[in-house]
C-alpha cells in the first residue's frame, strides 16, 4: 500500500498541474495581470508556491538552515517573473524530486527536528512535513482561485477529494477499496 505522505505528495503535483493547465486556457494577460489580492499577481502566488516547496524539500532532506535559506532567496530571485510554461517545467522537475525523495525514504515517518529563527525548535515527522507543504499549496491555490474570479475567470476544481474520483482505480486512499 502507497504511504499516505507519497499520495498527498501525488494530489500535490495533480493540483498544481490542473491550476496551470486552466492559466494555459486563459488569455497571456490574466497570469502577470496586477491586482489587489493577498499576492500582487497569480505569477507570484506560483513562484511564491515553487520557492516554498523547494525550500521544505532542503528542510525535508536534512540541508543545512543557512544553506536552505540562501537556496530559497536565489530561487526566488531566478524564478521572479518566469511565464507560465517555463515554471511548468520547473514544477515538473521538482515533483521528480520529492517523489524520488520519499522513495528513498525508509520511513516515511520518521522524526523530523525543524528550526526556525522566531518558532524555535518543533519535533514532527517527515509525513507531517509533506503534509504541511500539501497543505500550504492547497491554501495558495485558493488564493489563485480567487484571484482568478476577481479578473472575471472561473477557477478549477483542486479538492483532494476530485483528485481521488479522477485517480479512481489507480488510488486506494489509506487501505480502502
């Protein structure tokens, strides 16, 4: 049986790919459009999204603190402004990554120290790391969804629970079916 982390992982990538496929149907424009919203375009909601998980598959992996921060800053600064297609790719080079990740993994469950300068110290697990990454992408592609509306377009369905209707016999969630 697939370990939950490796299929919120999965619903992860389906997401994010659904929110860039329904970008890809809207005018050039509506990606980079400035508006009043929690983000000043949907461009930086996703460049927002890809800095963040590349910055927890670091943590995930045990990368140096300063490291991952500097890592995080340049990938921001490299990805500012990138259109659509080519953060496409970007998102699909890193959804190898934390699938090859957790593949290597021999517990998926395994304690996880993180540290963070104002927070200070949390003892978790690595799937309640994965979860957290999944969790933060749901909340931003809400903020996308809105944004989308507010420039006069319909967002896309992205609930986990589409994921499985769509994944059907392929996905057997936490045992049952």
């Amino acid at each position: 049986m697939k370990h939950p982390a490796k299929q919120w992982v999965d619903y992860h990538v389906w997401a994010n790919q659904r929110i860039i496929n329904r970008l890809k149907e809207l005018p050039e424009g509506v990606y980079h459009q400035e508006i009043q919203s929690v983000f000043p375009s949907i461009s930086e909601v996703m460049v927002h999204m890809y800095v963040t998980d590349v910055l927890w598959l670091d943590v995930m992996s045990g990368q140096d603190r300063e490291e991952t921060m500097t890592r995080a800053r340049r990938t921001s600064e490299e990805t500012k402004g990138k259109g659509l297609e080519e953060l496409e790719k970007l998102f699909a080079d890193l959804s190898v990554k934390y699938r090859d990740f957790l593949d290597s993994q021999e517990d998926l469950d395994r304690p996880l120290l993180l540290e963070h300068p104002q927070a200070g110290r949390l003892k978790t697990r690595l799937s309640q790391a994965v979860l957290h990454v999944v969790n933060h992408g749901t909340y931003h592609r809400v903020n996308i969804t809105a944004m989308l509306r507010q420039q006069g377009h319909a967002g896309v369905m992205t609930d986990f629970v589409a994921y499985l209707y769509e994944a059907g016999e392929k996905t057997q969630p936490f045992g049952l079916g």
